[in-house]
C-alpha cells in the first residue's frame, strides 16, 4: 500500500505507469522478467530498463536486481537490500577494473600501425624469414 500512495506523486505518466505495476512485485520471491513487464506497459524493454532506474536514482524506490538473473522487485527487506547492494557494488569492481586497464592500454600511433602494416604486406609478398 505504501508504494501505491506514493506512486500518485510520480508526474511522467510512463514512470507512474511502471511505478504502478512494479507494486505487484514487492520481494525478490516475486521479481518480474523485464519482458513481461514491458509487454504489461507497452513500453520497449530498454525504456522499462531506464525507467526503473529512475525509480531508484530519482525517486527513491528501492528497485533489485541480480546480474545474471532475469528480474526486478521491489526490496522488501535488509537482506534484499543487502544482497543487491552486494551484486552492486561487485559490478562497480569489476567497472572499475576495465576502466583502468583501458585508461592505460597501449594505442599504437597510425605510425605503429603503418610499419606492421608494411611489414605483413612484405611478408605476404616475398615471403617471411
């Protein structure tokens, strides 16, 4: 009932629309695949993927969700909160890691990649020692 009163101040028609249904699905025992509540709302599945996160990032609504597993509820307790903060912060790790190797990944200069360029083709041409 709590999220129903509160869904009413929701103004985006689409956000209330998902707000709305997403009230059928309090506890993790009861997430919903992501398709079938696009197909519920009418909406594409990336919209409803946006629009759920911003329930939680703007409004508050405490929206879970395992990676690797179909589904989103609302959190019904400190457990759930707990394990989705968890998956959470395991993802921002793993974020964090590709984040930093590609800061400091080696970019060949078109000059680089020139000479390798030249040196297959002559390669190819005369063949390889």
């Amino acid at each position: 009932e709590y999220y129903r009163n509160i869904m009413w101040g929701i103004k985006d028609a689409g956000i209330r629309l998902v707000a709305a249904c997403m009230t059928d699905y309090i506890g993790e025992q009861n997430a919903v695949r992501i398709e079938d509540l696009a197909g519920r709302v009418g909406m594409n599945e990336r919209v409803v993927r946006d629009i759920l996160a911003t329930l939680t990032t703007s409004y508050g609504w405490p929206i879970g969700a395992h990676a690797g597993r179909a589904g989103r509820w609302i959190v019904e307790n400190e457990d759930e909160r707990w394990a989705v903060l968890g998956d959470l912060g395991s993802r921002v790790r793993e974020l964090n890691k590709r984040y930093d190797a590609l800061l400091t990944a080696k970019i060949p200069s078109t000059l680089e990649l020139n000479r390798k360029q030249a040196e297959v083709m002559q390669t190819n041409l005369f063949g390889g020692a």
